[in-house]
C-alpha cells in the first residue's frame, strides 16, 4: 500500500474520517469473524449428532482457521491493490456461500461435507489482512499502535459466535440462526461498500502480486513477526475455538455455559489487544510483547493445575486472555513501525495468516494428548509453556533494534 506521510498529506486526512472508517473496518472483521468462528461453539453439538471422535471434533473446529489463514496471504496482496473498501465488500458477501452451505451440511448430519464447507468457511477470516493496511492508510505512524489495535479488537467477533450462537440455536433452531448470520453479512456488505472510503493518501500498488509476496518474504521483519504472531494470536485462536471442548472435557459445563465463559475470554483478549498496541506507542512492542509471552508461559502452568470453578479457574482463563491480547496488539504495532508503507497489506497478509496458522495446530495437538481418564490436557499446556518461552528468548535477544522502530 502506498502511502505519502507528508504534512500536506496529513491535512488531507480529517478526525471524523478516521473514526468513522476505522469503526466501519472494525464492524467489517466483527461480523465476519462471528462467521468464520461458527463451527467451533457448535462442536459438542456436531460431536453428539454425528457420532464423532476426538479428532474428528478437533479436526472439525481447525479447518476453517487453516483457509482463513492461508487465504490472508493473497488477500493482503490485492488490499494493496484494490483497497479495503472493495476488498471489505467482496469478502463479506463472498463469507455468505460457505455460511450456507455449511448450514446445508449441518442439516445433512455429513461429516465429509461439513469439513469440506468449513474449509470454505475459512475465507471468512481473511479480512484481518484487509484492516491493517486499511487503518494504517488512515493514521498516522504515531497512533497506528492504537488504530491497529482498535480494528483488531474486532477479533471479538469470535466472542460474539460463542455467546450467542449456541442460544440462537436453541431459540431459533439451527438453520434460521445460520439464516440470521447471511443476512447480517449482507446487511454490513451494503454498509461498508456505500459508507467506506479508502484514504486519500492511499493509492494502489499495480505491481503483480507474486513479485510483491517475493518482495515481503525478502524481509527479515516479515518472518520475526510471522513468528510472534503465530504464538499470540495463534494462541488466542487456539483457545477461542476449542475452549468449549476443553471446558465441557475438564469441567462439565453444557454447550451454553461452555459458550458463554469462552466469550468472556474471548472479550478479555479484545479489550486487551488495543491496550497492547496503546502501550506500544508509549513503551514500545518489544516490552508489550516480553510482558505478553511472560504472561502466557506462566498461566499456562496455572491452568494445566485444573483450579476448581468459578472463581479461581475463570480468573486463570481470562488472564491468558489478557496477555495474549497484548501481544497481538503489539505485533501489529510493530509492523506498522517496521513495515515499508507500500508493502504493509503484503506483510500483514502472510503475518497473518502465520498467526492463523498458529491457531490451527494447537487444537489438532490438544485433542490428541487429551488424557480421558484423568479429564486432563496437561501435556498440551506445558507445551505451550515451553513454546511462550522460546518466543521470549528470541524475542529478547533475537530481535536486533532497527533504526526509526521503538522497542
């Protein structure tokens, strides 16, 4: 994405604007991060229906994060070409087949076709390479800490599917409460396209998209934020998603309670991640991120003790929440500090999807060391401890000061 950081070009640029199109981009990621995220608050309920085993289930819950992942990738690439506005549109109305279909599958009770409609599923959680350079167009580098981490508190949609999807089933029924999510996708599609505007100081980037995914592979700081990515944001995805199974596993709770303590996990990451890019402006990502990793790798310990509910279990919960909000606000903090400016959507977009791809992995490892007999899935929790740590030492002493960056 292009951009020119004048002082002419800063005139340009009105408050009402800004605000106005970064709460249009964070209603855009809401709404189809609620879509991309309605597989995984109904897995106990996929489980029970169609006779499915642990993998399977876990499986299941994965594979839409793998497309959502993957597909931010090329995403990012032609938001540098076309601009969120467009791209923000294409992709909510594009979000609605797959919402369908898997609707269709879920009626069907067809394991096979559900697992092929979630895989399509996935390009509902491609917008997130599309706000990035989107906000950052709008604001300047001083307040894109704070910029990218309100957007991305839209990351909340995934809170939003997992309070109220499990009690729209059970009000409305099944296929009227995927009716409802199709419709508000088109509802917010029409929205954006007739009130979103791409910045002025934005202006396309025309060079051919694999030279441009060549180009942003060539930096160093493309793979460092790849890989801190992969374990906040990843680890977020992997809690947000599987957090029903892990709750109804270890402690019992029914489809609904189990949905409604994942939102509230899932809500402590979203208020978290703006902090984490506000404190990144102030102390720099470098901080937030060894602040966040720490965090992580020592409430992955707390949780793997199986603390007795409500209280001291909620509290480890919404804890991990809170720092690995952090570090996803102070990731993108750092990209937009780091990041050439006509490159940002291609970096954000293989970022990104490094950091869905985190997601997609954690599940697929908790269902397989999940210990039946004990309810426990403490061997899944240490690794991720020990990965929290490995990210912090390189992070630390691995990530070298560079000229203009705040660490």
């Amino acid at each position: 994405m292009s951009q020119s950081h004048t002082a002419s070009g800063a005139a340009m640029i009105d408050k009402s604007s800004q605000t106005r199109n970064l709460l249009l981009a964070l209603l855009a990621f809401t709404i189809t991060f609620w879509a991309w995220n309605l597989i995984a608050p109904l897995g106990v309920r996929y489980m029970q229906e169609l006779g499915l085993d642990a993998n399977q289930r876990s499986l299941l819950i994965a594979t839409p994060v793998l497309v959502g992942s993957l597909g931010r990738i090329p995403i990012g690439a032609l938001t540098d070409r076309f601009g969120g506005r467009v791209m923000f549109t294409v992709m909510l109305f594009a979000s609605i087949v797959p919402v369908l279909l898997v609707c269709l599958a879920g009626t069907m009770q067809s394991f096979v076709l559900l697992m092929v409609f979630s895989f399509l599923l996935g390009i509902a959680g491609t917008t997130f390479a599309i706000g990035i350079p989107f906000v950052n167009a709008w604001f300047e580098k001083p307040r894109r800490g704070f910029a990218t981490g309100v957007f991305g508190a839209g990351m909340g949609g995934t809170a939003l599917s997992a309070f109220f999807t499990p009690r729209m089933v059970n009000t409305f029924g099944y296929v009227t409460t995927h009716l409802i999510t199709a419709v508000a996708l088109a509802v917010v599609g029409v929205i954006i396209w007739t009130m979103m505007r791409d910045s002025p100081l934005w202006s396309p980037n025309t060079a051919p998209v694999l030279p441009k995914l060549a180009a942003a592979a060539k930096l160093g700081v493309t793979w460092q934020m790849a890989f801190l990515y992969a374990v906040t944001f990843g680890g977020f995805v992997a809690f947000s998603t599987y957090l029903p199974t892990y709750l109804k596993d270890v402690y019992e709770f029914d489809l609904t309670g189990a949905g409604t303590r994942t939102a509230g996990f899932a809500i402590a990451a979203v208020i978290a991640r703006p902090v984490g890019g506000i404190l990144s402006d102030r102390i720099g990502p470098k901080a937030v991120l060894m602040i966040s990793l720490t965090g992580a790798a020592v409430m992955a310990i707390v949780i793997s003790l199986k603390l007795p509910p409500e209280l001291l279990a909620g509290s480890a919960f919404v804890l991990m929440a809170v720092f690995l909000g952090l570090g996803t606000g102070g990731v993108f903090a750092w990209v937009a500090q780091l990041a050439p400016a006509e490159k940002v959507g291609t970096v954000t977009g293989i970022v990104g999807a490094a950091g869905g791809l985190g997601g997609y992995f954690p599940p697929l490892v908790m269902g397989a060391t999940y210990n039946e007999a004990t309810h426990s899935y403490t061997i899944g929790l240490i690794l991720l401890c020990i990965t929290a740590l490995i990210t912090l030492a390189y992070t630390t002493f691995g990530i070298k000061k560079k000229q203009g960056s705040a660490h």
